[in-house]
C-alpha cells in the first residue's frame, strides 16, 4: 500500500486483509492509494467522491511523500467505482480491527448501540430502501466500535445479534432503543458477558403492561417496595431545563414471562421534565435490565445511551452530510458509511487540534502536519 520507508505504525496496516474487487487490467490505480486519499479526504472536509478528487488534486505533492500513484490522482468516477465493488462487510472489518487495536471496553462502559438511516440513499428506481446503519457507540469515549448494515430499520432486529457477535463486550453495560427489546438479543449480550439495559415499549406481549402497572401501584400506594431506590438529576443547556428521575426496582413477581428473559434483574422507570421556549414538557420512558435496582447506575446508563444522537448521528448530518448523500449503490452507500465513522473516530481521540469536528477538519485539510498526526504517520 506505501513505500517501504513509511512509517509502520499505522492503521492502514488493517487494510492488508482487504482484498481488490477490480480485475487486473482494469486496477490502474493502488486499491491502497485510493482508500488513503479518501481517508485523508474525509477527514479534511471531503464528503464525496468529487471533493476527494479535487482533495487529491490539491495535496498531489503531499500524497506523493505516502503514496506511489502510478497513474496520478484517480478521477471521482474511478474513487465511485472503487467503493461500489468493495465488499462493505470486509471493509466493516478492517475498522473493527483498527478499533480494538486501540481501545479496549473497561468494566461498566457503557455501549450504545442505534440505529440512523441514511435518506438519501433511497433509490425508489430500482425499488431499493434507503441504507439503514446500526453501530455500536461508546458513549464515554465517544468511539464507534463497529456497525452492520440493513436495508430497513425493521431489520435491525437480525442486525443487532451479528454486530453484539463481532464485539468484545467483557463487562460493558449495552443499551439498546425499544426495537431492541427482544429475548434473543438479551440472550445474546449475556452471552458476550455484558449487561443489557433494554428500552421498553409494547413489541413484547404483557411487557409494558406489567411494567407500568407495576410503577402505577408504587404511585398510588397500593404497592410497597422497599428496595425501590430513586435518583433526580437536574441539567441547564440550549436554553432549556431538564429534570429526570429514575425509579428502580427488582423484577417483581407479577411480571408475566419474567424467566424468558436471560438473567432479568432489574426495571426502572424514567421521567423527564423540561421547559423549552417556555413551554412544559415531559415524557415517561420504562426499561429492564440484568444489572440491580439501583436507579444511579441505571439512569447513567440511560442518559449516556441518549448522547448517540447527539455524539453521532447529528454529526454525521450536521458535518458529513450523510442524510444528503447520493451514493446509490448498496456498497458505495455502505462503504462510504463506514469512511465517515471512521473519520470521526479519529478526530475525536485526537486531542491535539482545538475545536469541534468541523473545526478540527478544517485543520487538517489546511495543515499537513496535524493530518499526518490523526493518521499516525508522524
């Protein structure tokens, strides 16, 4: 992929196992070098196939200290073509084995793991549903550890099984949205030996019936519990106030078809109030969970699952333009997916360069030095 002089710490090293879908008269241009320059272009403001192009035009003297280019900068048709012919799930894992090269889960971490949809990709033409993406976020680092591929958000429920499978999970505790909530799914995360904290909705026969009418009895004093355990968190931001609470208690005996649900431990229920412009609102969500009742650790789990939308998926609308993106072809689409997260992996443990995301890719593709520091090659 580089010259031998290159320095060989390097991530792109997990690229070795990546195998070039081109026949060979047709390979006028390094499979290597181009996922380099659209690395590097990502992370420097490019969001497609043009503008890692015109990347490459600009930086020509600069690749040429990393990369050989036979050929000269490959055209955005070549990049395209190039991403549509890699098979996305080989690709998928080279990134999970550049992220376990680095981070490894500690006891109590909490992984998120949601879905976004890409809507742009929808392509009613050829009858293709847009890309639908499930990863695997840890909230605290703010790293994503992996994600798979769906061409509909009801098959997130055969997704989230193969991404848990592809993770090394040893004592983290993986939160999951309602769509989650399944049997198979808990099984599985104690299969990886982790804890599940499972959102709740009525996907699951007698489930959030039992549950609310459980809190509904604490409320109205027609239950007792006393290892009920309670928790108020109270936060100021974007011009709004927020108070949540957390209830928890063990599962209680009247929760039909408790034992299905692998080493079921725990239910909490979480209210949240705020003002925004003025105006009152709440919401009231419910979950169960193989770890205790204790509302602390439940409520930080919670809280941390929510900060994926912030942390992620609004990042990858707001500064990649994913829900924009044109790329129609299942594996250009799914690959170009991957590149993203990618890329905000490494600007976001990089602590070198000020600012937020955007700021930090604007650097980089201004400054030469700080982009070989996100890649490692300085």
């Amino acid at each position: 992929m580089v010259h031998d002089s290159k320095p060989s710490v390097s991530f792109f090293h997990h690229f070795d196992t990546l195998e070039d879908p081109r026949i060979k008269r047709c390979q006028r241009h390094k499979l290597g070098d181009i996922l380099f320059l659209a690395v590097c272009a990502m992370l420097s403001g490019a969001n497609d196939f043009v503008a890692m192009q015109k990347f490459g035009t600009a930086k020509r003297l600069w690749l040429d200290k990393f990369l050989e280019l036979p050929n000269g900068i490959p055209s955005h048709d070549t990049i395209g073509r190039v991403f549509s012919l890699l098979n996305a799930e080989r690709f998928i894992q080279c990134f999970i084995s550049w992220v376990q090269s680095f981070h490894e889960v500690s006891s109590g971490e909490v992984i998120a793991v949601d879905g976004k949809t890409a809507r742009a990709s929808l392509d009613r033409a050829s009858g293709k549903n847009p890309l639908h993406v499930v990863s695997a976020w840890a909230s605290a680092n703010r790293v994503v550890l992996g994600e798979v591929m769906v061409d509909d958000k009801s098959n997130e429920i055969t997704a989230i099984p193969k991404l848990l499978e592809m993770l090394e999970l040893r004592g983290a505790i993986v939160t999951i949205d309602a769509m989650g909530c399944q049997k198979d799914i808990a099984a599985k995360v104690r299969e990886r030996e982790a804890d599940y904290v499972l959102a709740v909705k009525g996907n699951q026969e007698h489930l959030e019936e039992d549950v609310v009418n459980y809190f509904a009895g604490l409320d109205e004093g027609n239950k007792r519990n006393r290892q009920r355990t309670q928790s108020r968190r109270r936060s100021k931001g974007h011009g709004r106030v927020e108070t949540r609470w957390c209830d928890a208690v063990p599962v209680p005996e009247t929760l039909r078809n408790k034992d299905e649900w692998k080493d079921l431990q725990s239910i909490c229920r979480v209210t949240r109030c705020w003002t925004e412009r003025g105006e009152e609102k709440s919401e009231v969500r419910y979950f169960i969970s193989s770890l205790g009742a204790d509302a602390k650790v439940l409520a930080k789990a919670i809280l941390s699952h929510w900060g994926v939308e912030n942390g992620l998926h609004w990042v990858l609308d707001m500064y990649f333009a994913e829900d924009r993106s044109r790329a129609r072809t299942e594996e250009a689409a799914a690959n170009l997916a991957v590149l993203r997260r990618w890329a905000i992996t490494l600007l976001r443990q990089d602590t070198t360069i000020k600012g937020g995301i955007e700021k930090k890719r604007l650097q980089a593709g201004w400054n030469e030095t700080l982009l070989e520091g996100l890649l490692g090659l300085s």
